[in-house]
C-alpha cells in the first residue's frame, strides 16, 4: 500500500477511534503532502515524496520545541512533541 493510502487509512482509524491529538497530526500531514501535490500539479506522489514530506515536518516540529521551551511556553513543547512518534511511524 502506497504511503498516502496509508494516511488516509490511519485518518479514518482515528476518526473511529475518537484520537483527535493523533488525527489532528494526520490531518495535518495529508494537508503538507497536499500543497506539494499542488506545486508539482500532480495527483500522487511517490513513497519518496511523501517521507521527505514527514522528515521535513518532524524538522518543524523539533525546531518548534525548541522555540516554544525558550519562550517558556511548556505546553505548546509537549504538543510539539506527541505529534513527533505519529509522524515517525510513516518514516
């Protein structure tokens, strides 16, 4: 199964399971993969694409963490850093 299958299938399982804090992430994954869809207007991506996709958002992620801890801003770090293993789990 194709990488962009598989997010869609892991959405819908979390839609099912009522997981907002690991859909929100998927959701937010399908929506990167998405613009890049959009910029090289085409309909899918290949499995390469879409794990450069995810390391580049778990790099997002990371630098996030490491804004948001010298800002004192704990919370939004913790998120920041659940949403991290989600994404991992494609890679």
């Amino acid at each position: 199964m194709a990488l962009q299958e598989e997010i869609s299938q892991q959405i819908k399982a979390a839609m099912l399971a009522k997981d907002a804090d690991r859909l929100s992430t998927l959701r937010l994954l399908k929506s990167a993969i998405g613009y890049l869809q959009i910029e090289r207007k085409t309909d899918s991506l290949s499995d390469a694409d879409v794990i450069a996709v995810v390391q580049r958002e778990v790099k997002k992620r990371r630098d996030s963490i490491e804004q948001f801890e010298r800002g004192g801003r704990p919370e939004l770090a913790a998120r920041e850093k659940a949403e991290i293993p989600v994404l991992e789990g494609f890679l």
